[in-house]
C-alpha cells in the first residue's frame, strides 16, 4: 500500500512537469497565477519647458487598477483614469507622479514631468547651417558664448529659445549671437519672440565692441546679469544703432522689423535668399582675410624676434573683424542691386563691388616675455584698421573711387606689401599700446594711441593716463566715473616708413566721465595753466625692461584730478531731469571756478557736456583770461547756439541762458532725460564716404557739422576763416578737447 502511493505521487509529479496529467488533479498543488501590476500611462500636449503663468492639463489612464494616488507637485483624490489642470505660476520643474494599487495590493507609479520658467528670447536663425546651433545672450559684449551666459540650441528648422528660471526682464534687449559664427543680431524690439539672426542682421554687429580689451577685476568682469558696465554698454549701444536705423530707412525704407524678416515668408523684395548668401560670400571672404591678416602679424613678429629665443607663439593674438553697417544700402536695394542706393556707381554683379570692413588685431604678449607685466601692469598692442574694403573673393581693395566698383587687378593691396610693407599708407588705421593695472584706486590704464589718416598722409597721437573708480562704485549702483587725463597732438607728417615722426602736445586737459547705466553720460571738462604745466603723458612705447612705467599714474595727476571743478547739483549728483534750481545751481558753480581761477591769476576753461539717454547732446564752455575775456559758447547736438566774448559781468547771464534751454517737448536739453537728438531726416549713409544728404544723394562737410560719426572730429573750417588768429586757435582747443569729439579708447 504504501509502494503504490509512492508511485502514485511519483507518476502524477512527473506528469505534471511534462504539461501532462489531465483531468483537474494537478490543479489544487500549482501556484495560482500572479495578478499583474497596474500600467500607468500619463500624457500631455505640452512637454519640454514652457513660460510661467501657462495653463498645463495632463491625462491619465490604467489597466489592472484598483485605486490611484496622486504625489509629487499635486495631491488630489484620483481615480484610474482623468485628467488634471493646473495653472504653473512658479518657476521650477514641476513632476506630477501617480501611484496606482491592482486587485492584490501591489503598487506601481509613473511621473511625468514639465519645466516651467521664462523666455529670455527667441526667434530663428537664417542661414543654410542652422540647425543644433547654440544661440547665446551676449551679456557682456565680447562676442563669446561665456560659461555663465544664457543660451539655447536651435531645432531642425533654425528656431531657438532661450530661457531662464528668473525673469530676466533686463537682459531681454542685450544682443544674442550664434556660437562659433559670425551670425548676431543687436535686440531691439519689443517682441522677444522673433528675434531672428541672418547675414543681414549681422551687419550691424559692427556698431559693437570687438571683445578683444580684457580689464583685471570684477568690476568689469561680473557674471551677474544686467550689472553696471554691462547696461552702459548696451544702452550706448542701442542708441547708436537706431541712429543707424533711422538713416538708412531714410533711403532704403526698411525698418528694422523688416531687416529681420525671413526671405521665406517676407514679402519684401530686398529680403531675399539670394541677397543672404551674396552677403554671406563677404562674410567669408572676411574671414578668409582676418586670417590672413593674423598670419601675417605673426609672420613679422617672427621676423622682429628671431635670434632672440622666443617667437609669435609667445604671444597670445586675438582678432576680430565687421562688415560696415552702411553697406546695407546696396543689399536694400530694390531698383538696381547691388548698387548702393547712396552712389551713383553701376556695377553689374556682386562680384563687382567691395565693402568697406575693418579688422582689429590685439597683440599681448605671454609671461615668459620680457615685456610682459612690466612692474605689474599688463600689456597689449593693438591694431584696427578701420577703413578697408573687401571683395567677395577674398581681396583687400584699395580705399579709392576707382576702385569701390568695377574695379581693375591695380586696384587689389597684397596684405604683406601693401598693407603692412610698404611706406604708404594703405588705409586709415590705428594702433594702441596699453598698459593696465588694478591697483587701490580702481582700474588704471596708459594709453598712447595712433591714428593716422591715409587721405592726408598725416597722423594724431593721443596719450591718456586713466582711472576707472571701482573703489568707489558697485555693480548695482546706476553710475560710475572714470578721470582721465589727456595729451593730443594733431596733424603730425608721417615720416619715409609711415610712421608718426618725434612731436609736442598740442592740448592737455582733464575730464571726467560719469557713465550711467542707461546709457547716458555727464563729461565734465578743464584746464587751466597748473594742468599744462603737468609733465606730459605717459608714452608707452617707451617703455621697456631698461625703462619700466611707474608703479601708478603719478600724483600730480592725481591732485589735479582731486581739483576737479566743483558741480555738487551737476556732475556730482547726476540727476536724471533738471529744474530751474538745479540749472542756477550749475550756472553758478561754473562761474565761481572761473572766478577763483581768475583771482588766482591763471586762465581757465571748462566744458560740461550731457548725453542723454537716446544719444542727443547739449554742452556749453566757458573760458577766462583776465576780466573782460570770458568765452562762453552753447551747443546742442553739435551744433553751435551761440559763442560770445565777454566780461565777468555778463558771462553768467549766458551760461544761464544756455543751460536753460529748451527742447520740442519742454524739456531743458541739458536734463539726462530729455529726448532731443540729431535732426536726421535730411541724411543717409553711404558704404563708400559716410553720411550723405538726401536733398542730392551726396556727401557734405556740411551734414557732417549736423551730425559727427561718433569717435570723429568735426571738420568743417568755412565759418572760422573769417575769424582772427586768436579765435581760430580758441576754437581748434575747443574742438580738440570736447567732449564731443571723445573717441572710446
């Protein structure tokens, strides 16, 4: 009996492993089969990142679900299938998870989650190679896509956003720019969604800095958004471009809205995909020649060094390089393209015309040089050639009515020979030598600076001692003030090699800048005979390893910085608007300096000058030598009011007069607010001579008066010829020392 059941059980085991067995016998000792798991599936038409305050709805369905929880960035009573909504008014990475139970308790989850912040800016890039591209804000305007600054890649079709978890309503207008491309696109408008960049943006990235001058500290080196410097910098900026834009539009009746269409969709005859890519050809033709440029530096530097052990591989060259923003009235054309709409040239392809360009090349030497941070100041040489013209095809061209368009092979410049090599001078240029060093009272700076004119084979040279008080000033103040102390001479003969032969100073005075982060500036002005008894500026090229600069600006600059003329309402308080109290209060403190400085027996003259917000400006001078010779002229917008000589007793009545001016909306023009500006509408550009007239489409010393290029000198003589010697030579120092005539070093 107990044999058989053994059988029995064996039998029955056996079967039962080979599927066998039938009947229900093996059904009571086989495990019952497991209850699945519920499946969870969670989905939305929204996914990726999308803008605060957005409305976000989500669905939900399950099988094999006995009961549902809601966790995460939601807590509600659910069941096994529904749908959510919820306004995302934080921004954060919201993650709504659902955890669901089957019939024998066990539970399974699913998440799905969303992104919500803000965008920054967004629109598409117009160009063949488009897409995976990194589309940055350019937040401190060198032209690189920093670690810190806010980006985005673009998609298949070329459309980017860039966001941000804070709403960054001060950087929305900052320039944004492809990384590894020449590709950007200066940001004014008011919809951030359709911030396109194209070739035809990115031609006036030239009214930008280079990005190739690095200042020591933290003051200019902030990563925070929106600081001091860098809202100067782009408030300055803008009010240049659209300067820029209102004289082109004059001629060519584009807005920028229209510049940064899609040739896809616009129905703008200039806005055209052929244009792009003839714009594009100089683009990388001026690659091709900045490249150029840059071997050849370092081809002379190898020659300069050789026997002495080091090479240009010692020293650390940047470059960089634009296509002229006044070019833009060939690629706008609509009647005869690609003829500039300013000139009366006919070329008769794209292949026929040139482009005025410039380059800029910065030299600094590595540590293992000699003249490396000669006693601790670190140096630079740079230099621009601010004037060139390019073909399409990788030639420079010489700077020539002739050779502009249609132009023949004698026109074409070899780099070497031309450019660099020969005595001539091929185009107008500058080079600066720079010394910089932070030290207890800001950021000090030696500059002596070149420039020469290749029309007049002559040359300018400027030497600047500068500070830059970041001791004094924070990155969330609303301005900041630089002293510079300033050496001019003009007009210097260029010798056999076409170099600036041995000079005097013509001028030195001092001013100082009081910068604001919208973009507007108080330059206060002076000189007096303590000034030009100063020793001369620095000239850096002096120096070397035999004759190394001072540790700092020496202190007789200093005390003459320190005795800046007193303007407590003026200068020091920097009020955005004026009243009648504020003006009387100006007036006043001008007259007084002339005054002290008269009684003191010495001659005096200042300049307050005021740039408002929207690139207009009102200055006024005052000059003393003695009693009854007070000079006191007035100027808005570059142009003279009035100038008068006088005695002390009248003087201040003019200054009075001259502060209290008025502009069109009854505003005074020497308020930081007020919105007076250059009268444009008789005026265009041309790529070829600057500003022209729109009465006869030619350029005019004339318009030039109305309004100067910003960084150049007024030229116009006609209604000083008149003048006696004296008053010529008063008002060339005028002139020379304007605030006006400043050029950004």
């Amino acid at each position: 009996m107990k044999n058989s059941s053994i059988y029995v059980l064996t039998l029955s085991f056996i079967l039962a492993s080979c599927g066998g067995g039938g009947g229900g016998g093996g059904g009571d000792i086989s495990p019952s089969p497991s209850i699945p798991l519920a499946s969870i599936n969670l989905s939305s038409d929204l996914s990726g990142e999308i803008d605060v305050g957005t409305e976000y709805t989500f669905t939900w369905t399950t099988s094999n679900a006995s009961s549902c929880s809601s966790s995460g960035d939601w807590n509600e009573t659910v069941a096994t299938s529904g749908s959510h909504a919820l306004t995302l008014n934080e921004s954060k990475v919201y993650t709504f998870t659902l955890s669901c139970t089957n019939s024998d308790g066990r539970s399974s989850s699913s998440s799905i989650s969303i992104t919500a912040n803000y965008l920054l800016i967004g629109g598409k890039i117009i160009h063949p190679d488009n897409s995976g591209k990194t589309v940055y804000i350019d937040q401190n305007h060198n032209r690189v896509f920093d670690s810190f600054e806010h980006s985005g890649e673009s998609d298949s079709n070329g459309n980017y956003q860039i966001r941000s978890m804070d709403n960054l309503e001060c950087i929305k207008d900052f320039p944004v720019g492809v990384n590894n491309t020449y590709l950007y696109s200066i940001n004014p408008l008011a919809n951030k969604e359709e911030v396109n960049i194209s070739p035809l943006t990115s031609i006036f990235r030239s009214l930008t800095s280079s990005g190739l001058y690095d200042l020591p500290g933290g003051f200019y080196n902030s990563e925070t958004p929106c600081n001091l410097p860098d809202n100067y910098v782009n408030s300055y900026t803008l009010d240049y471009f659209e300067d820029e834009i209102e004289l082109q539009e004059n001629v060519t009746l584009y807005s920028y809205a229209d510049i940064q269409q899609d040739p896809a969709t616009s129905s703008k005859v200039a806005i055209d995909s052929l244009r792009f890519e003839d714009l594009d050809s100089f683009y990388i033709s001026l690659n091709q020649l900045e490249d150029q440029l840059v071997a050849n530096v370092k081809n002379l530097l190898d020659q300069v060094l050789s026997g002495t052990g080091f090479s240009s591989a010692d020293y650390t060259i940047t470059s960089a390089s634009d296509i002229n923003n006044r070019n833009i009235v060939i690629f706008l054309n609509e009647q005869n393209y690609p003829a500039s709409l300013s000139d009366t040239f006919s070329p008769s392809a794209v292949e026929d015309i040139t482009l005025k360009s410039d380059f800029s090349i910065n030299i600094d030497p590595n540590d293992n040089i000699s003249t490396s941070n000669l006693n601790g100041w670190d140096e630079s040489f740079n230099i621009h050639l601010f004037s060139t013209f390019i073909t399409n095809d990788g030639k420079f061209m010489r700077d020539s009515d002739n050779c502009y368009v249609n132009f023949s092979s004698y026109c074409v410049l070899d780099i070497a020979n031309d450019i660099f090599g020969d005595s001539s001078v091929a185009y107008r240029s500058s080079s600066d030598y720079r010394l910089i060093k932070e030290t207890s009272r800001g950021i000090e700076r030696l500059v002596t600076n070149e420039r020469i004119n290749a029309d007049f084979e002559t040359c300018d040279v400027n030497k600047l001692s500068m500070i830059t008080d970041t001791v004094n000033s924070s990155l969330s103040d609303k301005s900041y003030v630089m002293d510079v102390y300033a050496n001019r001479t003009n007009d210097i003969y260029l010798d056999w090699e076409g170099d600036c032969i041995s000079y005097y100073v013509d001028y030195k005075w001092i001013y100082s800048i009081k910068a604001f982060d919208d973009g507007s500036r108080i330059i206060l002005s002076w000189d007096n005979n303590s000034i030009d008894a100063l020793p001369d500026a620095y000239d850096v090229t002096e120096f070397d390893v035999d004759n190394l600069p001072p540790n700092q600006i020496r202190n007789e600059i200093i005390e003459e910085f320190i005795l800046r003329p007193s303007l407590p309402v003026g200068f020091d308080a920097g009020y955005l608007s004026m009243t009648d109290e504020y003006l009387d209060s100006i007036a006043s403190s001008l007259y007084e300096y002339t005054l002290l400085k008269n009684e003191e027996g010495q001659f005096s003259w200042v300049e307050y000058y005021v740039e408002n917000n929207v690139g207009g400006n009102a200055y006024l001078t005052i000059e003393q030598n003695g009693w009854y010779n007070y000079y006191v002229g007035c100027y808005q917008n570059s142009v003279q009011i009035f100038y008068y000589q006088l005695n002390y007793t009248t003087a201040f009545q003019y200054l009075d007069a001259c502060l209290k001016l008025g502009d069109s909306n009854g505003d005074f023009i020497f308020s930081r607010s007020s919105t007076h500006k250059f009268d444009n509408s008789n005026l265009t550009v041309s790529p070829y001579s600057g500003l022209a007239s729109m009465s006869n489409l030619q350029t005019s010393s004339e318009t030039e008066t109305l309004m100067p290029e910003k960084g150049s000198s007024i030229r116009s003589e006609t209604d000083q010829i008149k003048k006696n010697e004296e008053e010529r030579i008063r008002l060339n120092k005028n002139k020379a020392q304007s605030a006006s005539n400043l050029r950004d070093f």
